[in-house]
C-alpha cells in the first residue's frame, strides 16, 4: 500500500510518518558525521558557507542519491533531512511538508486503463529489444521522416521536488513508466498524462523500466535505485510485489536498466565509489562491477558474476596514512545487451579505481546467459585506473586544490576516465555479419564479432574525455550506427557536441552534424555537448543537447529537419511547477505517433530541470 499512502501524500491528506517521534538535530548531525570533512579540513569540500548557498532539497539529494550517498547511508531518513535543513539554512521542516497537492484532474478517470498487450506498439526498457538498438520501426513508431516535422507538444508533466530527471519512459500498453531522482515511479496515462499511480521507492530511480508477464497472471514492472536493490511492482497497481539487493557494497547502485527475458532479469551494478575516494583518508577500492540474474518471479538471486574476476586485496598505504585496496572498479553502468541464440549476454565496463587497473575494466565482457561465466572479455583502454582525487578544479561543482594529500586516493597511472557508459548493441550488418557495437567516452566506435570479441574495426569520432566522447547510447538500423558526441569539459559550447553516422559493415564515416552554434546566448550552465542517448526511426535520428534542445536529423544527410527548446518554463497537467533544462542521459522513447523525453540535469552545473515532455504528431 505504499504506493496509495504516497498518492494521499501528494494530495495533503497523509499525516507525517514521523509524527510524535522527535526530529533529530540537524547540527549535532553535522558534528557527528560531516564536520569532519566540510569544516575547512579538506580543500576540495564545500565549507559550510558554500552548502549554505544550496537548498535544502538539493543537499537531500545529493545525500540521498548523488555524490554523498555513500556517507549519508548510514543515517535515518529523519537525519538526513534534518542536516540538509541544518546546512542549507532553510526551516526545520521544510523537507517533511508534503508535496505539492495535484488537483482532481491529475488522475485518470477509472476505466481508462486498457488491457495489456505486450505484442502491441512499446517500448519496454532501454533500447526497444534484447539488442538494445534503439531503433524503433515505422509501424510502432506511428510517424516516419515525411510528418516529423509536424510534432508539437502535447502534454507536460512536472516532477515535484527534483532538479535532475530521472529514467528514460517506458511506454506499455497505454501507460509512461518512468521514475525520479527521489525515488518516485509514476505511471501515467501515455496519451494524457493523468496518473495511474505513485510508488515510492527508497531512493533515486535512474535505471528504465522492463515490464513483463507475471506469474499466475498479470503484468510486472522491474527497476532498479541507487541503493543497488531491485523492485517489482504490480503494472496496473503498482503494488509491490518484491524487492531484492543486489549488492552490499556501500556505494553500489543501479543505473542500467534490468533486461528481462523467459523469466529472468539480468542486472547491471555500477558505483559512486570513485566519488567517496575524493576523500583522502577513504580506503580505496573494494567495490567492483557485476551482473546478477534474479528469478522474474520472485526476485530470487540465480547467478551473481563479477566483472573482475580477481577479489581486491591490499595494496599500498596513501600519503593520508589511509590503506588502498584493489583491483577494483569496472561499474556496469548500461543495461545489459542480451543474445539467446549463443546464450551470451554482453555488457560494457568503467574504468577501474586502483592500479594496477585490471583487465576487465574498460571493455566489453560477454557471459553465459544460462550461469554467468565470463566467455571472453575485449578490453579496449589498458591502465585507466581513475578517481574524483584525480581532478583539481576540471569539473564544475568540485572544488579545486593544491594540496598534495587530495591526491592520496588518485592512482599512480590517473588514466583518462574513459568509461563504457553506453549499452552495446548486437546487430546484423548488411552483409549478413553478426557485430557487437561498442562506443566508449575515449570517443572510439567499436565493431566486435561476437563470438569472440575480436576488433572487427574501430573509427575515432572526437577526442574523448572525462565527460566527453560517447556517453550514454547510440543507435542502428543495421545499415548505419547514429553517435552523438558530448566532450563537454574538453571544449566549450558551440564546439562540442555534434552527430556523427558511420557504416555498421566497415565503420566508415557517412556524415557528421556538427554542433549548432548560438543557441546558449547567456543561459547559465548551457552547453552544446550531447551526451543524451540517441533514438532511431526509419529515416530519423533524435538527439539531445545540454543545450535543451532535441533535434531530429535526415538519417542521410544530417540535416535537422525538426528542433524544439525544452529549457523554459511549462504549463503541466498535474499542476507542479515544472521547467526544461539540459537532456542528458536518457533519450526520447517513441510509440504510437508520440514522443516522450525527460529534461533537466544540474549535475555538473548544467541546466536543471523537472519535467516529462510529450509530443503528437499533428494529424
């Protein structure tokens, strides 16, 4: 029944959870769990003068589900807001009054829901199909490159309390699945936006929605948080049905989206823990990147399989006295990439935390669908062992400094931080090869054979970087392979970004769409950068900007055919304050002559946001 509670909740009807319990303390909080890091004792922490700058919802989220995660784990939901309050300077409660009230109209009339069909138009988890292509066919798309042109918004739906959006929208009979970064997963009525329900998970949801059959009837909607756990939930209802951690490690989480297939979910883990270095007397790193597969069912865990293979072990002291560990890192940031025919499922790595970086960082690694067991792994960066000590002053949001003991949890090599964020994809080329597509932030495009992963061909599309190169998801039709390109620290607007079609046989170039310039004016935080997955229709490919805009281009030429500017301000139809920011991470998810996207994304000082867009084609 939480879901329900949640609803009454957002309408100003529930009473507090807490209430009769005394708030804890917000300062004696901060003494005993913080203070010892931001009372100027460290360089490169905000002081208490810089997170008093912040409101309190947005040091909540950062301690619930961003860079803090790790360290406010340990405290009680009443703690962490009540240091968020302490810190931010805002009023003891602010964070414990209800959400903002949806009027009567929010929710959909009873009888509006449709049967389910899973044979129907969708598109159910992250890349449409087990290969993640991103492609979606004329038929279920409903529109084609002749009425592109005619999109225009429909709806928009704000999400209260967020600066960031969250997960990329699934569309399942009828219904927007898509979740937030404070742990609210909506379903929503795909052609109005009314709400169909409410379910509140323990913290963030970043990973896609999959959506199955269920066991003795009815249908299951499966995601993962930033707590590494796993949730089922009823699709109609959104009772839930199970949840199951994944992962015990303290900076564990979950971004990639579960695939599903014949009753299993196979689930991606990744980490912040490159993040909790930033502290010199961390002892880093003991986390390391891994696949589950859980029965569908009842969450049951089947298999449970560690990129790196080798168990981390002590290595050296660091100048702060702190003990180092590894080999560690390789975060499996993507959804899974699954092939049933070879019984292989493929995914991609990040890079690792401690030297010397291992093998398996870095690279494309292939298991058996059945038991887990790594058949092959194609590392394509050797010695990227990398950590947030490694930069000073690079990225926005983090403070600089010279002191040498910031540096204690950097390895010796401080690679690049060239990570897999992106899910291969497994396609048929045009001449009737099977290849694994592979594209890594060092701004390489790889093709792999997949039996084996063998380096078919590989074409640099920029210069990579830190957030720079490909991110976050291309796409294929099987003929060429649509990138878009981020570098968003290593150049400034107007420079970066663009997108680039190569060949899926060879890796040939067929064009690139540079950046389009002038669209930031004096908007704080814009950037032309695209790290946002892309998303393919025949003779269409969407892409999104940290400048706001989503564009649609002539799959041929490049040429934008169709461009709309998400960062400003919306009327939605649940009432909540809602505004566009840049898009990042997700990609728009197309069904039934719509398009749906989610804007906003502050991390990094970047355009924050809070809204669901939904566009029609006109008829």
């Amino acid at each position: 029944m939480r879901h329900v509670m949640l609803i009454l909740v957002m309408s100003g009807w529930a009473a507090s959870a807490s209430a009769g319990q005394p708030a804890p303390d917000g300062a004696q909080v901060y003494t005993a769990t913080c203070a010892r890091c931001h009372d100027d004792t460290l360089p490169r922490m905000p002081n208490l003068d810089a997170l008093r700058e912040r409101s309190a919802q947005q040091i909540q989220t950062a301690i619930t589900s961003g860079v803090m995660r790790q360290f406010g784990g340990s405290l009680s939901a009443a703690e962490r807001r009540a240091v968020a309050e302490f810190l931010s300077g805002d009023p003891s409660g602010t964070l414990d009054a209800p959400l903002p009230p949806l009027p009567a109209g929010a929710y959909c009339d009873a009888g509006v829901a449709r049967p389910v069909d899973l044979g129907a138009p969708a598109w159910n988890g992250w890349g449409v199909d087990l290969n993640n292509r991103r492609f979606q066919t004329t038929a279920a798309a409903g529109m084609t490159a002749d009425n592109v042109r005619g999109l225009s918004l429909k709806w928009a739906f704000g999400f209260p309390g967020v600066t960031d959006t969250g997960s990329q929208t699934t569309l399942v009979a009828g219904r927007a699945l898509v979740g937030t970064r404070n742990g609210l997963v909506y379903a929503l009525d795909a052609a109005t936006g009314c709400v169909h329900w409410v379910h509140e998970a323990p913290t963030s949801v970043r990973s896609a929605i999959s959506v199955g059959p269920a066991d003795g009837g009815g249908h299951t909607a499966y995601f993962g948080d930033g707590f590494a756990s796993v949730h089922a939930v009823d699709l109609m209802t959104g009772e839930l049905r199970w949840t199951t951690g994944v992962d015990d490690h303290e900076a564990s989480q979950i971004t990639g989206a579960p695939a599903l297939h014949e009753g299993r979910l196979y689930v991606p883990v990744a980490s912040l823990e490159e993040v909790s270095a930033a502290d010199p007397r961390y002892e880093c790193c003991t986390f390391r990147g891994s696949v589950v597969a859980l029965d569908a069912a009842t969450g049951e865990r089947l298999w449970k399989t560690f990129v790196i293979r080798e168990a981390p072990v002590r290595t050296r002291t660091n100048a702060a006295g702190a003990q180092n560990w590894g080999p560690s890192g390789a975060g499996v940031w993507s959804a899974p990439t699954l092939d049933p025919g070879r019984n292989l499922l493929y995914v991609a790595t990040g890079d690792a935390y401690s030297d010397p970086a291992a093998p398996e960082s870095d690279a494309i690694v292939a298991m058996t669908m059945d038991t887990g067991e790594i058949q092959w792994v194609r590392q394509t960066t050797p010695g990227d062992a990398f950590t947030v000590a490694c930069v000073s002053g690079v990225i926005p949001g983090l403070p600089s400094g010279d002191n040498p003991i910031m540096r204690a949890n950097c390895p010796e090599s401080a690679g690049p931080d060239f990570d897999y964020g992106s899910a291969p994809i497994l396609i048929t080329g045009s001449d009737g090869r099977d290849l694994v597509l592979a594209g890594q932030k060092s701004g390489v495009m790889y093709g792999m054979r997949p039996d084996d992963g063998e380096i078919v061909w590989e074409t640099r599309v920029s210069d990579g970087g830190l957030i720079g190169g490909i991110e976050w998801g291309f796409a294929t039709d099987g003929e060429q392979v649509f990138v878009s390109i981020s570098d968003a620290i290593e150049k400034a607007p107007g420079e970066a970004g663009g997108v680039t079609a190569l060949r899926v046989d060879d890796g040939e170039l067929v064009w690139h769409a540079p950046p389009v310039q002038d669209t930031c004016g004096n908007r704080e935080g814009c950037h032309t950068a695209q790290p946002a997955a892309v998303t393919l229709i025949p003779g269409v490919v969407f892409a999104g900007s940290l400048d706001g805009h989503l564009r649609a281009h002539d799959v041929d030429t490049g040429r934008i055919i169709w461009d709309f500017d998400t960062a400003r301000q919306f009327r939605t139809v649940n009432g909540v304050e809602a505004r566009g920011g840049a898009l990042n991470g997700p990609g728009p998810t197309i069904v039934d002559g719509m398009l749906y996207v989610v804007s906003g994304y502050s991390a990094f000082g970047f355009m924050p946001g809070n809204v669901l867009l939904a566009f029609a084609v006109e008829e």
